[in-house]
C-alpha cells in the first residue's frame, strides 16, 4: 500500500510580540496574572502558554476577539505553530478580558468579564495555603521545555516541591515526548488523545486515542464510542498492523509499560538527537506522526508525516475511507473535496448540532442513499451540515469554501499532490459538471452504518 501524503494541519495567524507575565517568563506565582496579551514562555523557548482564537477573523495579535482559549503550542519563528495544549477547550472566553491565576486554593483559576471563573485543576489545598510560602505551601505554575505545564508545591526553603496537578496527565489531541498513553490501573487515570471538534473549534470532536481497556496491548481508535481502528498487539517494539507508528528508532526510544500499576505506551527521543516530535489525532480520526529533523546547522526542518490510513489505488486529494459497504456505497467510492458550489434545486437539507464533527456529516451523507455532497461549517457554537443530493449540478469556485462530492474513485487516475503547509486541494474539474449518478445513487433507502469512519481531507 502506499502511503498517502498527509500534510500537517496547521493555524494560520499572526504572533504579536509577546509580553511576559510578571515574574519569572517561564512561572506564574500567587499574586500574578497572566493577562490576554501576556505569555509564558519555557526556558528554552520551545514553547509558550497564553490566550489565542482560532478564528482566521482573529488571530493571537493583541486585542483580538473571541472567543480565546488558554493554550500551550511550539513556537520558533523558523517553522509552523501547533497547539499542544487547551486548558478551556469546552468553556472559550468570550473575549479578550481573560485572565490566569493561581487562586487561594491553588488552583489555576481563568477569570473573565461577565462570566463565572473557569477553573483548570482541583485543588487538594486548605484555603490560602497557596500564598504561605512560609508554611511549606506555596504553590507555583511552571511551563517545561517538554510542552508540559506542571503545578507544584514549594518547599519550606523554597525549593521545588511535589507536583499536584501536570497537563501531561490530560492529554488533548496531541502526544508529546514523555506523555503517556494508556490507563493508571491503581488510581483509573486514562491517558487518552481526544481529537477536536473541527479544525478551528479545540472542544471534543468526534474520535479518541487510548490504550485497549480490555488488556490487549495494542491501541484503538474510537468514534463516538465504537472501535473502528486497531494498532494490532505490542510486539518486537513495534503494532503489527500500524509499524509505521513507530518507524525512525535511531531516533526515537518507544516503551510498552505494563505493571501491576500501569499499562502505557510512550516515546522518548534519544540524547543528542536533535528533533521535534508529536503525534496528532485530527478531526478526521487520522494519527499523524511528525518528526521535524534540523539539517546540518542552519535552522531549516523537514518533515515526516505517517498515518495507519492509506489511500493507495485512488486519487490522493480524496476521503481515505475504511468504513463499511452498504447496498448503495462500495469500496471503490470516496468524497472529494472542491471548492465551489452546488444547486440549491438540489439540497437535502441541514443538521445542527452543539457537538456535531464534520466526520458526522460525511457519515451522514455516507449513509444516506440519495446523497451526494456534503458541505461542513463549524463555530464555538456547533458544526452545520448539508447535504446535496446525486445529479445536482456543482460549479467550481475558488471564492467559496469546501463541498465534499462523492465520486466514483475507481474511475480517477491517482495524482500523486505534493504540498507545502499552506497548499489547497486543486480544482481540476471543467467550469460545470454534474455529480455522476449511478443506480446504486438512486436509491431512496438509508443505510444507517455510520461506523468504521477513517478519512483524510487534504487541506
């Protein structure tokens, strides 16, 4: 199988220059705030904590509106950004009022005008103990150079104390090195990557990453709570049925733990290696590993992306699909993302939901008979889907966004696209065409297999 090219995903926005909470760049103390404009920035400069909107109407300059998340992404001015880390994911400040504390209790505490205080961790301090720096209880909020947040108790002189509460233990959508996943058997913690709602909204999207609860020692992919992936077992350092998840090992040092106390997986990178990893469970359900190698001493980096889901014998720029045929889909189908529009004479309808994917509406569509686009617009507020129906005329645009037309792949020729971090799918369809329409389109019937949904949209 080949592989298919999977671009990294990433947010386009402008950096303003960053100004630096009071105190320590890399700390925040009782008594600090961290205002929206202000930031955390780690020791090392790898990467930075502070207020930012996805939106492309509002990027991370100062004053820009909501709704604002707290968050932790890398950051070096030679290459892309990425968010490692979204402290309010499901709760966004509305605007720019926001705020960071420690409060009384030491938790971290994210105030805002006209709405009631988020908190981000429980606390298990009596109340002020995070101020008495003389009674051994001080509490501080330090960002690592490994992406991690960590809240830690001070000592009675001051010194670094045990740690109360780590971002690390509430993975979002990405791993980085030294995270785990899996399940602490003795305290139930899970170690689970949650993919976000769209690529634009941070909040639980539809697909989630952990470790197999039944004790096989492999990993799974659910959506909405059903398997639909398997790793394949643990086996030689490697998933039988994913080795490409764990490919560059002079690179990397990957680990299965599995003690009375814990079963986990992690990766580490090995010393005077010099690279960044993650790995980033998308909104589509896809598992990309990323591996950004500096070549020789200037300050470029190349990039490796990997994923379990191929696309080898159809066109590149479609869905990558592993769910089930139905009476009127077949294996040979898959959406292909253009830009344009389609006949209004031809609409189906929408769907609306506070926690609707973009990967509902395409199971939406998958599993409607009659359907044969597929459009999704996704806010703070939900996701919309609609829905065309097979035969609408469809004309191509490039100042309208994403229709998603079912084609019969099996039919393209496979067009290998090579693209950079900033390319767009290519629109190589005459200025009209109409949506092939088949018998097994023609069908009123729906088929409610809305399971095993593995695609790739190519951005």
């Amino acid at each position: 199988m080949a592989n298919a090219l999977i671009p990294l995903l990433t947010i386009s926005c402008c950096l303003a220059l960053a100004s630096v909470a009071p105190a320590q760049n890399d700390t925040l103390k009782p008594g600090n705030f961290l205002r929206d404009y202000e930031q955390l920035i780690s020791a090392g400069g790898r990467f930075r904590l502070g207020f930012f909107s996805t939106s492309t109407e509002s990027s991370r300059a100062l004053g820009s509106a909501g709704p604002r998340y707290l968050g932790i992404w890398r950051y070096d001015g030679s290459f892309p950004l990425y968010y490692a880390w979204v402290g309010n994911r499901e709760k966004p400040v509305p605007d720019s009022s926001g705020t960071l504390a420690i409060d009384e209790y030491g938790r971290l505490k994210i105030s805002y005008q006209g709405g009631p205080p988020i908190f981000l961790n429980n606390s298990t301090m009596p109340p002020f103990a995070a101020r008495n720096s003389s009674g051994g209880g001080r509490i501080t909020a330090t960002l690592l150079d490994t992406g991690n947040l960590v809240v830690r108790q001070l000592s009675t002189n001051g010194t670094t104390g045990r740690i109360l509460w780590q971002s690390f233990d509430y993975p979002h959508n990405v791993l980085l090195p030294g995270m785990k996943l899996g399940m602490n058997l003795k305290t139930g913690q899970n170690w689970t990557l949650t993919s976000w709602l769209s690529d634009t909204v941070p909040a639980p999207g539809a697909f989630r990453l952990g470790l197999d609860p039944s004790g096989a020692n492999q990993m799974l992919v659910w959506r909405r709570d059903e398997i639909y992936w398997s790793s394949g077992e643990w086996k030689n350092g490697s998933f039988q049925s994913a080795p490409v998840l764990t490919l560059f090992k002079d690179i990397y040092d990957f680990r299965f733990v599995a003690t009375e106390e814990e079963r986990y997986f992690t990766y580490s990178i090995k010393e005077k290696v010099n690279v960044l990893s993650k790995w980033d469970l998308d909104t589509l359900g896809v598992i990309t590993v990323l591996t950004q190698n500096r070549i020789g001493t200037n300050n470029s980096w190349t990039f490796e992306s990997t994923s379990p889901c191929f696309y080898d014998r159809y066109n590149y720029s479609a869905v990558c699909l592993t769910e089930k045929p139905s009476k009127c889909r077949n294996n040979s189908q898959g959406f292909v993302p253009k830009r344009g529009y389609l006949d209004y004479s031809g609409s189906l309808g929408y769907s609306f939901g506070a926690s609707l994917a973009p990967s509902d509406c395409h199971a939406q569509c998958w599993g409607n008979c009659s359907c044969g686009a597929y459009s999704s617009a996704s806010s703070s507020d939900g996701t919309t889907c609609e829905f065309w129906k097979a035969g609408t005329k469809f004309t191509p645009d490039d100042n309208f966004g994403f229709v998603y037309l079912l084609t019969d792949l099996g039919r393209t020729t496979a067009t290998k696209i090579l693209l950079d971090l900033n390319t767009e799918p290519t629109d190589n369809m005459e200025p009209e065409m109409m949506l092939e329409e088949e018998d097994f389109l023609n069908s009123n019937e729906y088929d409610g297999a809305t399971n095993n949904i593995d695609f790739i949209v190519v951005k």
